[in-house]
C-alpha cells in the first residue's frame, strides 16, 4: 500500500463541506453581492434581495409556498449555467439541514465532520439530478441530506450490534495514538504488514480518518459498497485498537 499517495490526495469534500456556509455568505458580501428579484417573494416589493436575505425570508414562517416555488425555480434555472448558484442552493439547504442535524442521535462512533460530509454529498447528489420545476426542491433535497445521515447512522449502529468487544473497546484507533499523520500512516503501513487488518481495511482508515475523504468515494477507490465499507473500517478499528492496546506489533 503506498501510503504516501494516499497521503497526497486531497478530499473535495471535505474542503467544500467546512466552506459552504462560509462560501454562501461570501456570495453576499459587497461589492458584487449575488441577488435575486424581490418579486420572488414579495409582488410589490421592487429591486432585489442578495441570497442571504432571500434564504432568511424563505426560512420565516410567513413565506408562502408559492414563494418558496418561485424562489427555487429560479435558483434552479440559474444552476444550470453553473456556478456560484450551486452553492447558492446548497446554502439554502443549510438552515434546513442543521434542523434535522439537529433530531439526529449522537454516536461515538460518527464524528460530525464525517456526517456532514456525507448529508452534502446526498444533497449535492440530489441537487444535479433536480428538475427546474420541481416546486418543493428545498425539501428533497433536506429529505435526501437526512436519509443520508440516517444511513450512516444505522450502519454504525449495526456494527456495533454485530461487534464482539466491550463499548468501551470500541474506541477509533487514532484518537489512542494522539500523534502526527505521518506517525499514523507509519502505524497502518506496521499493522497491514503484521496482518491486523487488510490493505483495504488501511485504505479506508487513512482516506477517511485522515484525509477526512467521503465514505462514498473511499470505497469506491478500494471496490466495496458504502455499506460493507462501513462494517469492514469499524471491524478493523476494532482489530487495530485491540492491537496498539496489547501492543503486538
């Protein structure tokens, strides 16, 4: 396993998910503020609103359906040339999203960069595949960011049912180690050599504990499913944190 590749990648994701919040405010800001036509929200209110306003009107329990319709049928239709309006409407997802972030159970096992990570990537996913008319686009796509953090959810709940150490076992290798990537890496490449856990199972460990990439597209890069690369990183955290305990390798 070449580690030093892995090292060198970079996760899109996991730049662009700390960064959307921040991304859409920026849009706002002067001198070049992105807007849209206050008719969208208000028929006799002229100018226009920058996204940020309109994001905070179509959050206020007074606007209407309509509204909302219009509003993201045109910030649909402006997807389509591009960006900025794909962030655009991903920040309009925010509000929404840390609601239903919000109902969400706290597991050790899930840290929140890792939830967001996946909650962007389904809405993102979902945000391509939108038709322009859709008149409920803003709730698919908070639908498609919570079934997302649902499934992440459930899979680490199922390891855990199937797992056969003590919770208190079930701790993330890397948080025992407390040092530098490099040393970790060190350890993955020591553990894959002494048999603790495969080279697929390092993969995993090192682009989504380390380089903070989306599960998505770590297993995709080592040829598993979403599903069984959830329950082969969390078989082999197990394995490596029993390991660096007895210190066998």
């Amino acid at each position: 396993m070449n580690f030093s590749a892995v090292r060198a990648r970079k996760s899109c994701w996991s730049a662009a998910d700390l960064r959307v919040e921040s991304a859409f405010l920026t849009l706002s800001a002067a001198p070049w503020p992105m807007t849209l036509p206050a008719s969208l929200l208000t028929s006799p209110e002229a100018g226009v609103l920058t996204v940020t306003m309109v994001r905070s009107r179509l959050v206020h329990p007074s606007c209407t359906a309509q509204a909302h319709a219009g509003v993201w049928r045109e910030v649909l239709r402006r997807q389509e040339q591009g960006e900025p309006w794909g962030t655009v409407a991903v920040g309009f997802t925010v509000p929404g999203l840390r609601r239903a972030l919000a109902r969400l159970p706290r597991l050790a096992g899930i840290e929140a960069r890792e939830l967001e990570q996946e909650v962007l990537a389904a809405v993102t996913v979902e945000l391509a595949a939108m038709p322009v008319a859709e008149p409920q686009a803003g709730l698919w796509l908070v639908r498609a960011g919570d079934r997302a953090a649902h499934r992440l959810i459930y899979a680490t709940q199922r390891a855990r049912r199937t797992a056969t150490v003590p919770l208190d076992e079930n701790v993330i290798p890397i948080r025992q180690l407390s040092r530098g990537s490099a040393e970790v890496f060190a350890v993955l490449e020591r553990a894959v050599n002494a048999g603790v856990v495969t080279k697929e199972e390092a993969e995993l460990i090192a682009q989504t504990r380390l380089e903070r990439q989306v599960m998505a597209k770590a297993a995709g890069a080592v040829g598993m499913s979403v599903r069984a690369a959830f329950r082969r990183r969390a078989a082999a955290d197990q394995r490596l944190a029993a390991a660096l305990a007895k210190e066998q390798f």
